[in-house]
C-alpha cells in the first residue's frame, strides 16, 4: 500500500514540476560548452530529479548548479564575467 501512495504521489508532483533538463540545453549552447559538460550536467539533473531538489529549488538554479557542477568535474573553466 504504501508503495502505491508514493508512486500516485510522485506522478502527481512530477506533473507540477518544470523539469530543468531544457535549460540546460540552452545554457550550455549559449556558453558553448562541450558536448561532454552537457552530458555530464544531464546525468547531474536525472540524479538530483530523484531528489527534493527539484521541490527546494528553480529550475533554472537547478540547472546553472548542473552545469557548474559538470564544469568543474571536468576541469572546464566557465566565464567568470557576463559578455559585453
């Protein structure tokens, strides 16, 4: 029973949540990134989607952090300053 209480509830939270994996797809493109660090920060947001996190925070903070995260797992260094 309680199994089928959690599964019904995280269909229904699954529904009301934006996924942040289309972001993350946009900002690498827009940083340029390497297929490698979007790949890494997609493999980031399936894991942290098993989580709260998705419930703590936006989705676009969940997918900078993804990123950021993959960056610097791969020795990646990120712009510190917007373009002009």
């Amino acid at each position: 029973v309680e199994r089928h209480i959690l599964r019904e509830m995280g269909f229904a939270i699954g529904q009301l949540l934006e996924p942040p994996h289309k972001l993350v797809l946009q900002y690498a493109a827009v940083l340029e990134c390497p297929k490698e660090i979007t790949q890494k920060a997609w493999g980031f947001l399936n894991d942290a989607m098993r989580t709260t996190v998705c419930c703590q925070f936006e989705p676009n903070i969940i997918a900078v952090a993804g990123i950021s995260l993959a960056a610097r797992t791969l020795n990646f260094p990120l712009p510190q300053e917007p373009d002009p």
